[in-house]
C-alpha cells in the first residue's frame, strides 16, 4: 500500500478577538485509508499571551496513513477555543484545510469562522458568553450544508506540516 507520513506542529492562531486560546485538532479521512502509527486527534495547551498578538501552542502533529488511492486524502480540522478567567470554554472558530498532496514542509494559513444566531442569541452572548455551536461539528469539512450557515470570520489557525509519501508508484496510485 502507498504511505503518507505527516509530520508537523500547529503552530500558532492570530487575529482572533480575545487571547486565551486552545485548539482542538483531528484529521479526516477517506474510507480507503488505514491508520499505521499516531494520533489522529488531539488538543493543545491554553495560551494567554500578555504582549504579543500571536497565541503560540507549537502543538506537534505526527501520523501515518496507508492507503490504495487518493480519494479521501487527509483533512485537518480545528476548533478553536476561548477560556475565560471565570473558567468558562467557549467556542471561538471552527476551519479545516486539506493536507497538502505534494512531499515536503508546507505552511499553511487555516482561516476559522463561528456560527451567528439571532438577535437573542447574540445578546446572551455578549453577556453571558458562549454562543452558537454546531451541533454536528463534521459539518465543517464534510457536505454542503454549511454553506447554509450564517457566520462570522474569526482568526486563523498557522499549521506547519512535513508530508512523506512513499510506494505511490510502486502500487499504481497517481495524482
């Protein structure tokens, strides 16, 4: 079977509207593709930056697929989290991006967005906090029905990611 190493960190979120910020991850795939070694989800630690307009995490990522063809290829999706100092988690941004196809270090810009409700549902926000959630997160990376969402831009997710690929040829998989 072809094989697909990706190796890498998440590295950091900016332009969110507050700090205090943790990401949860999970890479998707295709029913084709088997999980070799790693973790296929994960969550970072909680950053508060003081002065600086990054949240760093450097939250490493290191997994390994096997697979018999293309279709399905791996899809990173985050969601970002705000903590406040009342010990309260709420959402701040869901995004995905696609694991690039060609070999080597890639950094990629992963923009986020969050669910708007109504009116009401914005004033509780505001001074309640929380907000709109998915009710089924794979919605975000899966389907069209998320174009029927009203949203808001939120931050983006900094990824730095390392693929291998190895044996394409060698089983006839081609890109």
């Amino acid at each position: 079977m072809a094989e697909v190493h990706i190796i890498g960190q998440i590295k950091c979120a900016s332009q969110f509207p507050k700090t205090c910020l943790f990401c949860k991850w999970s890479i998707h795939t295709g029913p084709n593709w088997k999980l070799i070694e790693g973790d296929k989800e994960g969550q970072t630690q909680v950053d508060d930056p003081i002065y600086d307009e990054y949240t760093w995490w450097c939250h490493p990522v290191d997994v390994h697929f096997a697979t018999k063809g293309i279709q399905g290829w791996p899809k990173l999706h985050v969601q970002v989290y705000h903590y406040d100092k009342f010990g309260r988690r709420e959402i701040y941004g869901y995004g995905f991006c696609n694991i690039p196809t060609s070999p080597g270090t890639h950094l990629i810009d992963c923009p986020t967005w969050r669910p708007v409700g109504g009116i009401r549902d914005q004033i509780t926000q505001y001074f309640l906090g929380g907000g709109a959630q998915l009710r089924m997160p794979d919605v975000v990376y899966t389907g069209l029905d998320r174009y029927k969402l009203q949203t808001e831009a939120m931050g983006i997710v900094h990824i730095e990611l390392g693929l291998v690929l190895r044996n394409f040829e060698k089983y006839g998989v081609e890109f």
